[in-house]
C-alpha cells in the first residue's frame, strides 16, 4: 500500500511554512519529479498534462492574433550572443556552453539558448528584403536554459519550458501595439483560464529585459503575498535591427530599420496556479486546465452494477475530462487523492445511490456537496465546472485586493513590508537610487507601474521628492 | 516583386537531379531555412505547420492506447550515459558535450540528450518499486541532438524534433506486445495520415538500436527508389533494467526486473511527405496533413464583387483548414505559389463564375479542374479531400510495388541495384558476412525482415546456404 501513503499523509499546512507547503504539494500531486542533472526537473504525467492545456488554450489565442509558429536551432554560436551589447551582458554571464560536438573540440563555443532573439535577428535579416515581408509574426514552444544557483520547481529551473514570440514590423507604432496586445492575451489568458487576477503594467528602467526599450509584464499574487511575474512582452524599438542589420525597403524606396517585439510565457505558471489556488489538502486545479475534471469515486464498488453504473456515468460525461477511480484503494484514499490532485469535482456513486437514481457530487474548492438526480448528472456538472472557474477568479481578486496596501511615506511602507505581505502601491520619483534602497532595506522590489494610475499623493515614498508615477512594490518569488 | 520570383522560378525536375529538386522543393515551399548554427535547421512556419499536424493526430492515436506524456531534462549526465555498454557505444561519438555553465567548468560533462533511454531508466528506478507501479507509458516530444557530419534538411540534422516513447512492463510477453503495438500506430498512421505505404518488419541484429534486444521498424520508399526508415519500436528486454537495477515487488513478494520498450517518430517523416508525393511543381501534401487544405484564388479581384464573394466562400469552407490569396499578386503567381506549397485544393472564382453562380476548382495532385456550382461547394470539397486523400496513398502503393523486385541470386540482385531502384526482396542466411558483403559490394542494406514472409527460394542470395528469412534490401537515406 506504499503509493496510498505517500497521498495521503497529511502536507505541511501552508501556515507554519509556505515554501514547505508548496514543496510538499509539488510532490504529493505528483507534479514533478527531481532528476540527477542538479537544477532540472522532470514533468511527470500530471504537471506535464497541465502544460498541455496551458499550451493549447494560449496557443489558440496566439493564432487568432495572426501569430505563426516557427522552430529555431537550440544553440546559439558566441558570436552571435554578443552581437547585441546589453543582452549578452545580461544572459552570458548564466548559460551552458556546449564546447564538444563528438570526438572534437568546437572551434566557436555554442551556448544552449536562453531565449532567442538572436537567432530570431539572423533569421529576420535574411528573410527581410521589404515592406512586403513585414510584419513577421513568428512564435516558438521550446525549452531554454538557465544556469540558475538557486532552483525550486516550476518557479527556477535550469531548464523550463516556455513559449517565445518575436516580432518584426514596419513602424514604432506597430511594434508598440503588438507589444500591448500580447501583453493582454496574457492578461486575459490568466484570469480567464488560470482564474489568476493580474496586474498590468510596465517595469522600470532597472527590471525590464537586457536589450528592451520597454518590458511590459502582467503580476500577479500568490496566497503568501509574493509576487510572481506572470508573463512578459518587451518593446525592443531598432536597437536588435541595428545591431543585426534587419533592413527593409519600404514603399518609398527607402531603406529602414524594422521594430521588433519579443514576450514569453513559461512553466511557472504551473507553480502560480499552485500559489494562488491551492489548500491545506493539496491542489486546486482551474476546471478549464484541469487535467481531469470530474473524477468518478464508486462506494462498495464490489456490489453488484456499482461499477456498471460509474462507468455509465463516465459516458454520460464523456463531453469533460472524467476518469473512474476503479483500483481497489478504499473510497476514502480516493477522496483524498483526488482532493491532493486537485480534480474539480468527485462523483460518488453507491449501491444506495443507484437505488434513489442520484449521485453525490462534492466541490473541490469550497468542499460542498450536493445530492443530485442522476437524469440532472450533467447539466449539473456544466453548470458547477463554470461557477467553479467563476468563483476561483473572485476568490483570488478578493484575497489580492486584501493583500493590498497603500503607503503614502517610508514608514507605511516599511511597516506594510513588515506587517502586511501582499502588494504595496506607493509613488516614486522615477530616480533608480530610490529603487535601489527600497530594494536594500526592504528586499521589496517594483513590480510594475501600472497602468491603471492612481495619484496616492504628490511625492515619493522613499526620498520625498515629486513624484512622477505609483508603482506596484512587494517580495518576488 | 522578389517574393513572386522566388516561388514561380523552375525548380530542378526529379528526373534530372532528385537531390537537387529535393533541395529545391524544400526552399521554394518556405518549409525551412539555414541557420547559422552548421547542421541545425530552421523550421518556417509552413514546415513547422505540418509538424503540428503530425503531432496532434499522432498524440491522440498514442493516447488512445494509454500513452501518457511527461517532459525529461534535455541534459545527461556522462556517467549516466555510460551505464549501458552497447548503448553509450552507440551514441557516445555522437552527442555535443555542455561543459561549461555559466563562468564555471562543470564538474562532470553532460551531454545533450541524442535519446533519453538512460534519463527515463534513471526516473523508473525511483519511480517502480511494485507491481503496482506498472506498466509505466511514457512518451516526451521534444528535440534531440546528433553531431551528424553530412546533414540534409528533415533527413539528418544535428538538431531533430521527435516523439519518444518509453515504457516499463511487468512480463516480457507484455514489453513484446507494447513493441509491436505502437509500430503498428506508427504504420497505419503513415498509411492512413501520410498516405504513404510501408513495410513493416524486424531489424536485423547488425542495424537493430543500440542496447536494443529487438528493433522492430517500418520503411517507406521514396520516388527516387530509395528507403526511408520512418519509425522504430525496441524491446529492450530486461537488459536496461539490470544495468540500472529497476526492479519491482511482484504479486508473488519476490523481486522482478521490469522489461522495457522504446519508440520514436521524427521530423524526417516531413521528408518522406516530400519525396514521396512531391512532383516537378513543387510539394504535394496530403489533405490530412495540410495546414492549408483549400486556398481560394479570386480571379480579376479589382472587380467588384469578387472578394466579398472570396470571402464569403472562406465562411462556407470554414470546417476546412481554408486561405484567401488576396495578395496583389496575378492569378498565375497564385496558382504556382499553391502548388510549390502542395496546397490540395484550388477554388477559383472570377466575375464569370459569379454570375453563373460557380467556382472552379483544381485539384493539386492529378491538376484537373472541375466546374461546380457555389451549392454544392462545401459538398464536392469534402469529397475531393477523401478521394485525393485515398488516391495518394494509392498511387504511392502502386509506385511502391512497382519498384519492389525478387533477387534469386547474387547476380539477380546485383542486377537489380544497378537497374531497378527500389526494394529487393531476397532471402538471407543469417549471418552477418553476408550482410556486411552486400552492403560493400552494392552499398544496399537490409532495410528490415518483414512481419509479412515469403519462401522466396531455400538458399541464401549471397552465400547459398540455407535461408533462413526473407530480408527488403535496398539503398537508403
């Protein structure tokens, strides 16, 4: 009986220890495993089957904003790593260099990428000839590397995966757009389909990208009141066409330099789906990202027609993801597996059920249970996934706005660190050494400037000079 | 007009020069690009489009028998790669080395993965302890890396994209079973999807996969005559599990080593799409498989009317995968374009058609042009998908039969590599002299043993001793 154990001995409760809370739902919901390459990890079966349905719903969105799909090479050479001077002093100094190609000894170093815009500019500037090239709408799903120190799952990993999108327009203003817009198909993909309530907004001069003009990024909170930065898309202006040469002659017979966008979304959000909507008893999955949605538990399954009658009651559901539990672990090992799974709904079925034509179905989320018609099993089910996704949002936005405080001089704030764990809205004055000392003597950091803005007052927090604009603040994963 | 020339410029007719039409397709279709990484290349959106395709269908097949899908590092540790003998000869000389992360040497070299089978046995081994446990069904899609030295564009890259499955069983008989099931996914899905025919039988030990017990394949010809192994399914037997010591608690309470399997399906299988369909205008594509399966080319679209009713075709349509060529390009650059792409329909529609209520449409394969009416559109669309669908594979099965010949003996079959380029069907002692002769003597391989054996003759076509099986040789990719 080793596997019904490892279930359901009780996790650390999210009270006493966040970080161990969440380590122990990673492990016991059997998201992912650890792997002898220090830093990586393994999707298992049930955190891969969550990035699929990541994957899918988003990629569709992608498609209908005219995005394509393309695959690059997953090596960079040196020298086109540092063909663009901030980005390679941001990355180099953390990625894996592959130095040995068989038997031989390279003659140039290639780095496994970290993200690839510069495979994306070498392309472009051979694929780019003129005005009628453009735009290119081009996105990749792969893996990236990162030689991080510090690792936790799905959150920081050496390797994760993600998907990339690299843009190339005529103008500023097109770049401009689409970089707002992928930074909305974010938004609307978290709080839509995560049920995660996001902030939108821009990050300063000292968070956003190595290269970027501007990184717009969507944050969002997780139930220790962390941030956790969700999603990215970033305005690069010429600078990569600049440096990569990606000219184009446009109508007027002109040669020009196109714009480019790049915005990324990875498997942390995996671990952001685990921080905002999980509980004592494990995993809280979103319905439209559930793996399985409706998890059918017979009682006295040995009885005659009981298991007849679930597999029936399988098929009747066959338009959600639903699974019969039918192993011979106990009626309540399953219940507290499906609760540390985070399926949404359980069906439970016995041979007293079958008798009175009814089944108990029990939310996951808020533990309800509710004894319905068997003729009612799947209007009831729609109906219950929906208000359940619905409810998931609210809940979340309730908690997020809770957790969020408002300091008007550097007292509040230091206290709100203190005291209050969640976001800080606070004016700043737009210079980086108040950024800075917020960040040495609080260890908040900016989040975004939002924007949606609120005059809190006329100065800045921290040095009491004018204000230019408020910015989100708080502790980041 | 840079763009127009480049697609409608002759390519290099198959008769002439099959490389070099090969080369030519693959560049004129915009399937991929060179990067500048030697040896990897770049998937363009309308390659990477067919690789989804054969993804999604592939993945539901594999998940209709139980496949379940995780995501393994991309990184090996050296020592890891070396616990199997057979298999880290196989592969050893082949793989890139990361020996650097970040600023610092590592301290033991990891190789980007060629295939996963020791990082799956390394996760088994924590993972299986009971037989309940089992079986464990596994598959990754992912890239792998070969440091190939001659490369060719799908055929042989350093970089591939690929599916690989791999799977634990508690019997052998059950690992066995597993083996031939998904080569038989792999074959129908080639008959059925790709339309291309193939045989399906058993490696030789000589060409069987390194560490394998049995290596069972499916080969396809190409137009040229040459062979394209175009999937494989190992049993592995326990020989992997003893090396890394997996080992479950069966039902009896007595330790069982478990008997593995492993799978894979590449991107070559784009190449076979190529060289199987392809003619001397470009791509064919199969209608299963096409990301665009119906363009529609408006005819005289100055003309009013005539792409409101384009439009108004691409709405009815709308359950097919169907495109609007509304570029300023001439109807002639349009139609070229569709067939270098190897787009199975074209509807076309001018002022004429319009007012006698009719489009025209031309289908890719055979080029003949039906007239029908705007009623019956959707109707005769999806019936000349199916037919075209059907035919292909016809087609490709009749090309097929008609360049496999019987060699009796050596001279027979030398005869046959210099004159009939094509499969060979001969029969073979068993010994691998004669093997090893026929491949230096003809350059011809023993492609696989077919399930499917014919008692050709009683004598060996090298050597003259007794037969023991009959073998497909032929020259291969």
């Amino acid at each position: 009986m080793a596997n019904e154990k490892k279930l359901v001995e009780a996790i650390t409760s999210m009270e006493d220890d966040f970080a161990q809370w969440y380590t122990d739902v990673v492990k016991k919901a059997e998201l992912m495993g650890y792997s002898s390459v220090k830093g990586c990890m393994i999707f298992k079966p049930a955190g891969y089957a969550i990035w699929e349905n990541i994957q899918k719903e988003l990629d569709r969105r992608f498609k209908e904003t005219g995005v394509e799909n393309v695959y690059m090479p997953m090596f960079i050479p040196e020298s086109l790593l540092e063909r663009e001077k901030d980005h390679v002093e941001g990355f180099a100094p953390e990625v894996a260099w592959v130095t040995m190609g068989g038997l031989n000894k390279l003659q140039e170093r290639l780095c496994v990428r970290p993200t690839s815009e510069t495979l994306f500019c070498d392309f472009y500037k051979d694929e780019i000839q003129s005005y009628r090239d453009l735009p290119k709408i081009y996105n990749q799903w792969c893996s990236v590397v990162r030689w991080e120190k510090e690792t936790r799952p799905f959150l920081r990993s050496r390797e994760f995966l993600w998907q990339e999108g690299h843009t190339a327009h005529a103008t500023a203003e097109e770049a401009e757009e689409r970089t707002q817009q992928m930074l909305n198909v974010y938004a609307d993909f978290c709080e839509e389909v995560l049920a995660i309530p996001v902030v939108r907004g821009r990050k300063t001069d000292k968070e956003k990208f190595a290269g970027a003009e501007a990184t717009y990024t969507i944050e969002a909170l997780m139930h220790d009141g962390k941030a956790l930065q969700s999603g990215t898309s970033h305005n690069f202006g010429d600078g990569f066409a600049k440096a990569f040469g990606i000219q184009y002659t446009d109508r007027d017979n002109k040669l020009k330099y196109v714009h480019q966008t790049s915005w990324g979304m990875t498997t942390r959000l995996i671990g952001a789906v685990i921080m905002v909507h999980g509980d004592n008893s494990g995993l809280v999955l979103p319905p439209m990202i559930a793996p399985v949605q409706v998890e059918v538990v017979p009682i006295m399954q040995k009885k005659e027609g009981v298991l007849e009658k679930s597999y029936e009651i399988r098929s009747m559901l066959s338009n959600f993801r639903v699974k019969v539990d039918d192993s011979d672990k106990s009626p309540g090992w399953k219940r507290s597996e499906q609760e540390m799974r985070g399926i949404p709904l359980r069906v439970e079925i016995g041979p007293k059920d079958i008798e009175a034509n009814q089944a108990i179905i029990a939310r996951r989320d808020t533990g309800e249970k509710i004894t319905v018609s068997i003729d009612e099993l799947t209007e009831t089910v729609a109906q219950l996934l929906e208000t359940m996704q619905k409810e998931m949002l609210e809940r979340a936005r309730t908690h997020r706005d809770a957790h969020t405080s408002v300091a008007l001089n550097y007292e509040e704030f230091k206290t709100a660190v203190e005291e209050k764990p969640g976001f800080i809205k606070a004016m700043w004055c737009g210079n980086q050494e108040c950024e800075d000392k917020i960040k040495e003597e609080t260890t908040a950091t900016s989040r975004c400037m939002p924007f949606h803005q609120e005059q809190l007052s006329d100065v800045c927090v921290c040095c009491g000079k004018p204000a230019k604009t408020m910015v989100y603040w708080g502790k980041a994963y």
